[in-house]
C-alpha cells in the first residue's frame, strides 16, 4: 500500500542521531584510505532496502552514506552481534572503486585489509 504524503514527508527528514551534529562527507573522499569505522545506524530507502550511516575514527565530525556493499556487511555484523564491538574497537576498512561484470562501477569494502 502507498504511504500518505504526510507519511513520506516524515521519512524523507527523517534522520538518526548518528547524523546529529556532523556534516554529510562524500565516499569519494574515502576512496583508498584505510580508515576505521566506529558507529553505524541504517536508514530505510525508496524501495525498502536499508542502508547504513556510519561515522570514522579519523574524522569524527561528519557521517557518510554507505553503498551496497558496505551496508550489506555492517547489517551481517550488527546480525552476528558485533555492533558493540565495532563501537570499542572499531572496524577497520578500505574503501576501492570496483567495476561490475556489467561495467557500473560501486564502491568496495576490504574489511581488515592487509596493505
């Protein structure tokens, strides 16, 4: 069933306490870096699918929207019970550009990465 207009408007401003008091940054900027994410919060999406909003270490002032793929493995983790791990410990990462089987390029998540 469609949601009410008053309905979509609430979830459209909608926004997580993560999201509180820090400025969106752009996953382009983590492109490369080895970075370690610290907290982690998901938002439902237009078609129901949720995504994760997540924070790091290194820049503790802004929270970024995540894609695909690291989404999919912060929502197993948070499954698997390590969320609160993550947030003492942090999650170490590296984000890379990858391009598909169908030449659409997405962003990559090296959970623990060696180099």
């Amino acid at each position: 069933m469609k949601k009410s207009l008053k309905e979509r408007a609430a979830q459209l401003s909608a926004t997580l306490e993560i999201m509180e008091g820090r400025d969106k940054a752009e996953m382009d900027n983590l492109i490369g870096q080895h970075v370690t994410i610290n907290d982690f919060d998901f938002l439902a999406g237009d078609k129901g699918e949720d995504f994760a909003v997540f924070t790091i270490a290194e820049m503790p002032q802004v929270f970024f929207f995540g894609g695909g793929v690291i989404s999919d493995h912060l929502k197993t983790l948070e499954n698997d019970g390590y969320k609160d791990a993550i947030k003492v410990e942090g999650l170490p990462v590296k984000f890379e550009k990858k391009k598909s089987k169908n030449n659409r390029f997405y962003v990559n998540a090296i959970l623990f990465p060696e180099d």
